[in-house]
C-alpha cells in the first residue's frame, strides 16, 4: 500500500488494520521463537535447558553449583550482627576501623567462639 491510500482510511480502519498486523506478526514470533528452540535442543543433543528468570532473561544449560556456608572470620565488636567471612569485598565498617589506624586482626573471631556468632549469609 502506498503512503496515500494509509491517509485516506478512517482512524478505524487503520486500528484495525494495526490489530490485524500485531496479531500476525505476535503468530510469527511464537512460530520462530518455537523453531530456534527446537534448533537449540537439537544443538545440546538433548541436554535439558534449565528456563530464564523472568528478570535475567537468559536460558542457562547447568545449575549453579551450591556452595557450602561459610564461617565468619571477623566481626564488628561495636555491632556483633555485622560480620565478615574475609572473602569478597571489605565491608564499610571495616574499611573504616581499618583507615582509623586498627589493625584486620583486631576484628578477627576466635575459634571458640564461632558457634556464638550469628550469621544469615
């Protein structure tokens, strides 16, 4: 259709006519959605793939391998509940004890008192 003809139909006939395209063009993104799937499965050879969160959006073959807890190392002495296992990044208030001239063995939890520390992580 030329420019023409789409400025001369009613706005009825164009949402119509809008309906009709989004209806068709919704089937054929299903049918080529359906297709790249089955091209995929075919590709792992079978492997099952495990379905995308609705927020990462990415299909993943294998699971995250589970990690077993680990023990906090080191604790805030002015806030017991704040603790650290000494992997990753520092939290601020060690950072700070530390910038304020103490030493990260000021902090650290001693052996015998690892079942008394609280930890949520």
């Amino acid at each position: 259709m030329e420019k023409s003809q789409f400025e001369e139909m009613s706005l009825d006939a164009l949402w119509a006519l809008h309906e009709h395209i989004s209806a068709i063009l919704s089937e054929r993104i299903i049918a080529e959605k359906r297709e790249l799937e089955e091209r995929l499965v075919q590709l792992n050879k079978g492997k099952a793939i495990v379905p995308a969160s609705k927020s990462s959006g990415v299909e993943r073959i294998h699971q995250r391998r589970k990690y077993p807890k680990v023990r906090p190392k080191y604790q805030n002495p002015s806030s017991p509940g704040e603790t650290w296992t000494g992997r990753g990044k520092q939290p601020r208030w060690l950072v700070l004890a530390l910038k304020a001239g103490g030493s990260i063995e000021d902090f650290r939890i001693s052996e015998g008192t690892y079942d008394k520390v609280r930890f949520d992580r």
